[in-house]
C-alpha cells in the first residue's frame, strides 16, 4: 500500500463512517521490543482537544489491549479496505492474550515513523498517536441512561485522547484545503 504524508489540517475523512463503517484496528505497545496487541474498534472520535489534533479511542478493561493501553505511551489507528473485514472480525474476537491472532490474518505489523507503536503495511490510513489523557467512563455521569445497557457486566470502558503525531494515509485521505 502507497501511503504519503497527511498533514494534520488535510485530513480528509467521513467521521461517523470510518467509525461505524469501516475495519478500524488500535494498536498499543512497542514494535522494536515485539511487545504490542491490537484490537478491531468502533467507537471513537477525530478532532481537535486542548488545541491539538486528536484520536479518542475506548477500550474495556476486560480487553487485553488495555494492559498495553496502560503500559505504553503510544497507540495507532489504522483503517483498512473491505478485503481485510474478515481479518478485522478475527482480531475483533480472539484474544491476544490466548493466541498469536495476527499470524492468522494477511496483516503485517510495521515500524511507525513516529511513535513505538506498530502501524499496517496493508492499512489505508495510519493514525500515530501520542496519549495524552485517560479516565474510566462513570456511568453516574450519563445523562443518557439508556447508554448503561451497553455495560451489562459494569466492565466501563476507559477512554484515551493520544494526540496525532503524524498521519499517513493513501492520497483518498488528502483533502484539497
């Protein structure tokens, strides 16, 4: 995949799209020391905090992404054609703790330029984020209640703003501001 440098202000996305509609995988941990996991994500934001660039992802404590989470300071998001929701679904549901999930899909994990976290040789877009805030949702601050029914075990997620380092994406990401 051909992938170029996207300037923070040139990204071109469909937010609710990419979320919802596409294969997004994060990736935490540190690819030189061969020390990482990833998880398949559909919740989460793109925009602007504390005057910076952002990535808002969510992750439930149960998951073992969030010990890397937890452990390391970077993480990626990377987006992925339609060819690859099958390996997406896979890594959405196996456990990196129990199997080595990534041997079973066509993904191949690659040095980022910018942050420990590994990023996709097969991913569209490359997101390398710096993390700069985490806290536990509370479900007493929900002012809509119905949001508890996605919490059925209690386990809330914990929710991670990384500041975008740097973006990398094919030139369909490139916006022409």
């Amino acid at each position: 995949m051909t992938r170029i440098l996207i300037p923070t202000r040139k990204l071109q996305i469909m937010p609710h799209n990419l979320w919802h509609h596409q294969s997004l995988l994060l990736t935490s941990g540190d690819f030189n020391a061969g020390k990482y996991n990833c998880m398949t994500i559909g919740w989460g934001s793109i925009g602007t905090m504390w005057s910076k660039p952002f990535v808002q992802v969510v992750v439930r404590p149960t998951r073992y992404t969030h010990e890397f989470m937890e452990r390391y300071p970077t993480f990626t998001v990377c987006a992925f054609g339609k060819e690859f929701h099958g390996d997406l679904q896979l890594l959405g549901t196996h456990s990196g703790r129990d199997d080595d999930k990534l041997k079973m899909t066509k993904l191949t994990p690659a040095a980022s330029v910018k942050v420990a976290a590994p990023g996709y040789a097969e991913a569209e877009l490359i997101l390398e984020c710096q993390k700069i805030y985490s806290d536990i949702f509370k479900p007493e601050n929900f002012i809509d209640k119905t949001i508890n029914a996605k919490y059925p075990l209690k386990d809330y997620h914990t929710v991670y703003f990384g500041m975008i380092e740097a973006i990398y994406g094919s030139e369909s990401f490139l916006g022409k501001i």
